[in-house]
C-alpha cells in the first residue's frame, strides 16, 4: 500500500500547481504537458493498485482504479484542448463536466464505505479528490468562481500522503516502535483479517460499476441539458471507461467470476461503439447508422447473461437489464446514442450502477452484508431436482491442473455472435464508414476474442486458444479492410491471397475439431463459411446472399455454444450437450481414458496421489528439475506397470526415491560409512548417485520387479529437493522413479506434456505447472566410491565442481 498511497499524492500536487497557476496568462503547466503527466500518473496508478492488492484492500484497489480511469479521460481532454482540436469556447466545459460529475459521485461512494468500515486516511483522500472535483465542475459552470478550492482539496491529498510517508519514515526509523495512528500496515492488516473478507465475492466488480456511470454520465448530461451537444471532447471518457472495463474483465477472470467478466466485456463494447459515434462526425457533418439486427442479438445476450447472473446474485441480474432496455433504445432509435430515448436509459444506468457498486463496495469489505437475494434463489433451487448450481473448489478447475484463471469461452463464443451478425449489415460501399460495424467487428470479434484465447491457453486448451487468436485475427484483419475502406480496388488479389492462407490454418483446425467435440467441429466448419464470404467477396465474386447465411449460420452455431459453455459453468447436471468426439482414438483423450489431473498445491491432492500409489497405481509428478514417472516400490506391480507404460530401454534404467536417509536405516550396515557420508552430504539435491546394488535393494519391498530397476550392477537413488516430492514419499514409502517421457523422447518440464505424451498410461497427473528447471538432475558414479575415484554419468543442472 506503501507505493499506492505515493502516486496519489503526486497527480494531486500536480493538479495542484495547475489550478493555483491556472489565473495567470501562461500557466506553468501548460495543458498539454499537464494531459502527459496524468496519463504517465494514470498508468502507474492502475499497476500500484492491481499488484500485490491485500485480500481485503478492495476499497484501495477501487479507489485507485477509479482514479485512474478519471486521470486518463481527463489527460486526454487536456491533450485535444491543448493541441486545438476543442476550439470553441463552451467544448473545454462541456467535454470535461460528465466526468467530473461521474467522478464526484463515484468517490464519494468509496469515501462514504470507507468511513462506515473504519478506514480514515481512505475515506478522507476519497473525500478531497471527491470535492476537487465538484468544485471544478462549478469552476467549470460558474466563471464567477476560482480555481484556488480546487486547488486546496488536491493540496489536502498531497497533505495526507505526506503525513503517511512521514509515518512509514518514523516506523522504519524506530524499528516498529513508533508508528502514527493509521500508518501501521502490519496492523492494518491483522484487522482486515478480522474484519470482512471477499468470501468469494469479487472485489474488481465495484471498480467495474462504478466505470459504468461515466458513459451514462456523458449521455445523461447531454439529456439534461448541462452539455450543449455531443461530440469528440467526450470520446476520451468512453474509451478510457471501455479500456478500463476490459482490464477489469481479466482481473475477473482472475477472481474466478466468469459471468461479471462477461458483462464487462458487453459493456466495453458498447462503450467503445459510443466513441465511435462521436468521434465519426469529425469527418462526416452526417450522423453514423445504426444495424438494427445486430443490436437486438445484443440484448438477447444480454438477457441470457442477465437470466444466468441472476442465479449468483439477483440484484446484478436485475442490473442487467437495463442493459437490455438500453439495447433495444438504440435498435429504436435511428439515431442512436444521439436519441433521447437511449440517453433517457443511460440516466437510469447511472443511477442504477451507483447503487449496486455502492452495495458491492461494502458487501466486500464490511462484516454485515447486505443482502442481494442470492440466499432466496439458493434456497428455491435446492427445491429442484433438475436445476443444481456448480459450486465448491472444483467450479473453474481448469482443462489441466491449476490455472490463475477462470474460463473465458462464455464471452469468445459471445463475441462471435456479435461479429458474425454485425457482418449482416452490407453497409454504403462508398462510404463504409457511416454504419457502425467496425466496433462490434474489431472489438467485440477481434480484441475480446484475442483475450478469450489468451485466458484459454492459460487453461490449457491449446486447440481451443489456436482457434480463437486465429479468429480474432481474420476479424480484425477484414473489419478494417471491408467496413475502414482499406480495402481498395487493386488490392482485391493480395487480400485473396491471405484469406486462402487463413483457410488453410482453419482447415487444420477443423481437423483437429473432429477428435474434440461435435460443437467444435461445427463451429470451425462453419467459420469455413465465413472465411469463403470474405474471399469471394475479395475476388468480387460473392453471390447475392451468401455472405448474410454463412454469417447466420455461424452466429446460430455460436450462439449454442454460448449458451452450453453457460449452462456447464453454472449447473451441474443440466446442461446442453457439445457432443463427444467425431472420431474417437484410443490414444490420448479418448474420453474415459484421461487420467487424474490434481494441482500440486493442495495437500489433499498429495494424499490423493498417495492413496493411488499404494493401490498400485503410477502417476506424473513435479520435481526439483523435470517431471517424473513414479510407482511405489512396495507395489511390484506398480513397477512392473511403469516399466511397461515407459517402454524403458536397458541403457536408462529407472532409478529409486527416498525422502530421508531414515528410510534405509534398516539396512545402513550394508553401506560403507565413506558412501553413507556422502550420501548425507549430498542431499537433499537434484544430484544421482549410482551405488553398487547390493541386498538393501530387498528392505524396498519390490520382489521380482527389482529387476526393473537399476541394473545387475548398480542402482541410481537420490533425496529430491522439492517438499510436495518428499511430502508423497513420507507417506508413500520409497518410490521408483523414470522421466515421464517416452523412451527417446525430450524431458517434459510441464503437467500438460505429461498428459499429452502418458495420459492414456497414467493414473494420475500431479499438476505443478512449469517445471523450476528444464535440466534433468546430476548422474554420479559412486561405485568406486571407497577407493576414492568417482564419476559422471551426467552432468545436470549440478556442475562437477559442486558435486
């Protein structure tokens, strides 16, 4: 919190200067460099308040990811007006009163929760930036008023920051003996523990909202009447409200919120297309159009997402609706964002977002919730045999192991349905420009679907991820070729060209769509279609109509797949089918084949994978270096098992685990004390030892399938230097031990690789993520040991020199 409360006071005392200089004929800042330094201030701020947040730091981190919206709308607004491009009299005013408006209230939501949760210095920087800026926008409104209040309130921000850094000086100074009331973080902290916690709840939704009332407020004050038109000054705000709810949109996918990350994602899209709107009239003295279709698609995705949201918590659901309202408005409404009718839902949007963030701000971070009806909608749905919501540790556990993320194919599939029926719309071919296509296309089909990718790679879906970056591509690519007027006459061959390439990728992934499921095959397929449109479309053969059904066709297979990925995230026994394979192997991923895959960060997946051991299981395990195939050495099935599954070759025999040197105790007579001193001097590490077989192998328990291990003349054994390896072999016993790959093959250094190369094989899969080494361990020859003389084998990740 140390950083974070610094940056503030620094855009404040910037801020200051301004307002204190601003009477004089040359300000000292002037605007242009004064929209630099809260853009660079904006940027810091965001990254101070996302990284490293305490659990319950929720107001801090909405305090600073509010702040820095509001930095970057108004940076902007400082940079037009500077360089000339707001050069009325009236545009300064006009483009910055909505987000001051927006701002004031938004602060003062989180000052107010602030102080009701006990959190002083908080709720007073809140307070003071909160009243700079309504006395800007009575500066703004009034030219019989000053700049100096505006200017005392950012000096009281300034004041607080310093009286923090004097605190956290003191409290370096003195050791922790002397600390001022309000700047002791250790404390702080043990009384957020005590306090409220998130519980589950995510505590990046409040900031989301809250972004929500400043594209309200820029249409609401042009319905009131405080603004005296709409036009670029006001695009800023929009944009930097849509750039900041798609940040906000992954941070949810990090709290595990699928459907609130969802919603973000609608609500920058639309955010961005309002920007749009505005912006077009620079050029064109004429409004942009509207495609009608497409936004009643919108609203029924926003009322799917909404029926959905409202199972988790029926008052965002409720909320959501308005959004719907709001959609159908603009479908009315040829004039678009322009109508008073959509400006008329956009005041009810700003009310309404002002009260559910004010209700998330304190639900996270007050001890005494209140209630959101989600109690009610449990309690009915536990009535039902049918309809049970996914709930418990296991509700976003990813396609393999562990992943920071929850799934995004929710808000993928969405955003294709939103960029295949935005195509529909064919649009003035002299003047591409003029409907509003480019929005849904480039944002919704290309940034979003890019960022659902992303997150699916993270979750290990590599055909999935391939898929849709793929997609999100050829969308960008041909949004702003066909409907930017990139496009051209004489460039028709070269686009050609590159769409045959992309049909080639796609073929490859439609292949691959045949060993996934039926949905994916189909939705791969039909982008086919689409892929065939933009090229026959690029030779100026396109016949009549076929664009608008392959565009059809492809949104209706979306929009299955939008609602399945809906249902299975939310029920757990109803929901509507992909389908199994097309084509079924008897390799990896035939179905009931897959083994186990547990992440290696819960100790009861441990005791899992120790439970399967002992029953005469082999699984893949995480080490010090590269991952490993194991099986008891008390099970000799187990061993004769792995030394099958790995088709082990005679000149890599597999090796023997122990945790401590405890565990050969019984048989420490059989060793000569220079070895066993070595051996104690060794480990734990990832170094080998090959020593000469002898009976101690028999104390391990492996019978016959002794002969599996080591060869006639030596046996390698070693201690790992990784706690979740030694933990396994406390409880397991002695294991034995062969790199999870087959025979030949490279080391695998990741969960995934294993699952790919012995899923079939395997039991179970410990989920660790990459490995902390891609070498594989130090092989040393220790059979001459007595006589002074060792060797190598291999040199690893130890150098000789250590060993």
């Amino acid at each position: 919190q140390v950083h974070k409360l610094f940056v503030l006071p620094a855009g404040s005392l910037v801020l200051a200067v301004h307002f204190y200089s601003s009477p004089r004929a040359a300000p000292l800042i002037p605007s242009t460099a004064l929209g630099i330094l809260l853009l660079i201030l904006s940027a810091l701020l965001a990254y101070a308040g996302i990284r490293r947040s305490l659990r319950n730091s929720s107001l801090l981190l909405c305090l600073c990811l509010s702040l820095s919206a509001f930095w970057s709308g108004y940076g902007v607004t400082l940079l037009l007006a500077g360089q000339g491009v707001l050069p009325e009299p009236g545009d300064a005013r006009d483009a910055l009163l909505p987000g001051l408006a927006s701002f004031t209230l938004s602060l003062l939501l989180v000052a107010l929760v602030a102080f009701l949760c006990r959190e002083p210095i908080l709720a007073l920087v809140a307070t003071a930036v909160s009243l700079a800026s309504a006395h800007e926008v009575a500066l703004r409104s009034s030219s019989s008023l000053g700049p100096s209040a505006v200017a005392c309130s950012h000096l009281l921000v300034c004041l607080v920051g310093g009286y923090f850094a004097l605190g956290r000086i003191l409290f370096f100074l003195s050791k922790g003996k002397v600390a001022l009331p309000g700047t002791d973080l250790a404390e702080k902290k043990a009384q957020e523990q005590g306090w409220g916690s998130a519980g589950g709840t995510n505590p990046f939704a409040a900031p989301g909202l809250l972004l929500n009332m400043l594209p309200a407020s820029v249409f609401c004050c042009r319905l009131l009447g405080v603004t005296h038109r709409l036009f670029l000054g006001h695009v800023p705000w929009l944009w930097a409200a849509a750039t900041y709810q798609i940040g906000i949109c992954v941070l949810s996918y990090r709290a595990m919120d699928v459907l609130m990350a969802t919603a973000f994602g609608f609500t920058s899209i639309l955010n961005f297309a309002a920007g749009y709107c505005l912006l077009y009239p620079t050029w064109q003295l004429e409004e942009p159009s509207f495609p009608t279709p497409f936004l009643v698609v919108f609203s029924m995705l926003f009322a799917v997402l909404a029926l959905f949201l409202s199972l988790q918590s029926p008052v965002d659901g409720l909320y959501l609706l308005l959004f719907v309202t709001y959609c159908i408005a603009l479908a009315c409404s040829p004039r678009g964002f322009f109508a008073g009718g959509p400006q008329g839902v956009a005041g009810a949007i700003f009310v309404a977002s002002a009260l559910v963030a004010l209700i998330h701000l304190y639900n996270v971070r007050a001890r005494a919730k209140i209630p959101t009806g989600k109690g009610a909608v449990k309690a009915l749905l536990a009535r039902s045999s049918l309809l049970k919501l996914r709930e418990g540790p296991d509700l976003h556990a990813p396609y393999l192991g562990y992943s920071k993320y929850a799934d995004a194919e929710v808000l993928a599939y969405a955003c294709s349905v939103l960029a295949s029926f935005a195509l529909t719309t064919t649009g003035d071919p002299q003047a591409p420009l003029a409907t509003v296509v480019i929005p849904w296309v480039v944002v919704a089909g290309g940034i979003l679907k890019l960022l659902g990718g992303s997150v699916a790679f993270a979750r290990g879906k590599t055909l999935e991820s391939s898929a849709f970056i793929l997609y999100s591509v050829m969308w960008i690519i041909w949004g702003l070729t066909r409907y930017g007027g990139l496009r051209g006459t004489a460039g028709g061959f070269h686009t050609a060209v590159g769409i045959v390439a992309f049909m080639l990728f796609n073929s490859f992934i439609v292949f691959c769509s045949l060993f996934l499921n039926v949905a994916w095959f189909f939705y791969s397929l039909t982008f086919m279609l689409i892929a065939g449109s933009f090229l026959l479309d690029a030779i100026h053969a396109l016949p009549v109509g076929y664009d608008v059904a392959a565009t059809l066709v492809f949104g209706l297979v979306s929009f299955y797949c939008f609602l399945s990925a809906l249902s299975s995230s939310t029920f757990e026994g109803f929901c509507l089918p992909m389908g199994g394979p097309v084509v079924q192997l008897s390799g990896v991923g035939a179905g009931a084949t897959k083994c186990l895959h547990l992440p290696a960060r819960k100790a009861s997946s441990v005791k899992r994978i120790a439970d399967i051991l002992r029953n005469g299981g082999t699984c893949g395990i995480p080490t010090d270096t590269v991952y490993v195939l194991v099986a008891a050495c008390s099970r000799p099935d187990a061993v004769e098992k792995a030394h099958r599954s790995k088709r082990q070759a005679q000149d890599r025999p597999m090796s023997l685990w122990i945790s401590s040197l405890k565990q050969l105790e019984p048989a420490k007579h059989l060793f000569t004390p220079l070895l066993w001193e070595f051996m104690e001097a060794a480990w734990p590490s990832p170094i080998s030892l090959v020593i000469p077989r002898g009976e101690w192998v028999d104390f391990l328990g492996m019978k016959d399938s002794a002969k599996y291990v080591g060869t006639p003349q030596s046996v390698a054994i070693r201690i790992p230097d990784c706690s979740v390896t030694t933990h396994l072999i406390d409880l397991v016993g002695p294991i034995v031990v062969t790199s999870a790959n087959p025979t030949g093959e490279a080391d695998t250094t990741h969960h995934n690789q294993v699952y790919a190369k012995l899923g079939d094989k395997v039991d179970a899969v410990l989920c660790g993520g990459p490995s902390p080494e891609n070498i594989a361990s130090t092989v040393v020859d220790c059979t001459k040991i007595d006589s002074g003389n060792i060797g190598f084998f291999r040199v690893g990740i130890i150098p000789k020199s250590q060993v």
